[in-house]
C-alpha cells in the first residue's frame, strides 16, 4: 500500500503531537511524583532511626552498657540487625549516636550528609 506525502505528513504530526501531550503530561506529574518519592524515604529513615534507638535500648537492657557511638558493635550483631545496620535511605549516610543521649543524632536530608536536624 502506497502513502502519499500527505499522509507520511499527517501522521508525523499526529506522533508530535502525541509525544507533546505526553511530555506536558510527564511534566506535570514528575514533580509531584519525585516529592512523593521524598516523603516516602524520609519516613523510611525515620523508621530506621526508631528501629536503631529500640535495638539501642534493648542492648542496654541485656548488656548493661550502651553501643558505641557509631554502631560499630551492635550493627554487627545479627541478633539486634540481622541485615546488617541500615543507612539513610535519602543519603545513604551511616546512622550516628550522640555518646550523651545514646539515641541517633538527627541529620539534615537537605543538605544531603550534613548531620545538623531533620
Ligand atoms: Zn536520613
């Protein structure tokens, strides 16, 4: 079957105009997408933290003393992390404790490393 030009023409314009609506689509979405991904990793950290302070606490109860501050001791303990010690899902930095209050010290996910607050 042969295509006229016309034809080839109308049907490159049909494809451009598909691809623009899909791009002004993709557009619209991906932000609102990414900052949903965001959300969603910054609660996963947040359990992590949770999950490191109940292992912290539970440690203590069972051992009388408390972890050294960078989880070297108990994120090694397949008992209390049997996958190994997580780290930041945002950032992918190691979780730190503060050696006075033995609970993880907050980190700043904006500043992608920095350990200031949440
Ligand atoms: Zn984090």
């Amino acid at each position: 079957m042969a295509y006229s030009n016309q034809d080839r023409s109308s049907s490159a314009a049909r494809r451009a105009t598909v691809f623009l609506i899909l791009g002004v689509i993709i557009g619209l979405l991906s932000p609102r997408l990414l900052a949903q991904i965001g959300i969603a990793t910054s609660a996963a950290c947040n359990r992590n933290v949770q999950q490191i302070n109940q292992a912290i606490e539970r440690w203590h109860f069972e051992k009388g003393t408390w972890p050294d501050a960078g989880l070297s001791d108990i994120g090694t303990d397949p008992r209390y992390f049997p996958e190994g010690l997580p780290r930041c899902p945002v950032n992918g930095c190691p979780y730190l404790t503060d050696p006075a209050t033995h609970r993880v010290v907050p980190h700043d996910h904006a500043n992608q490393g920095g350990r200031r607050r949440w």
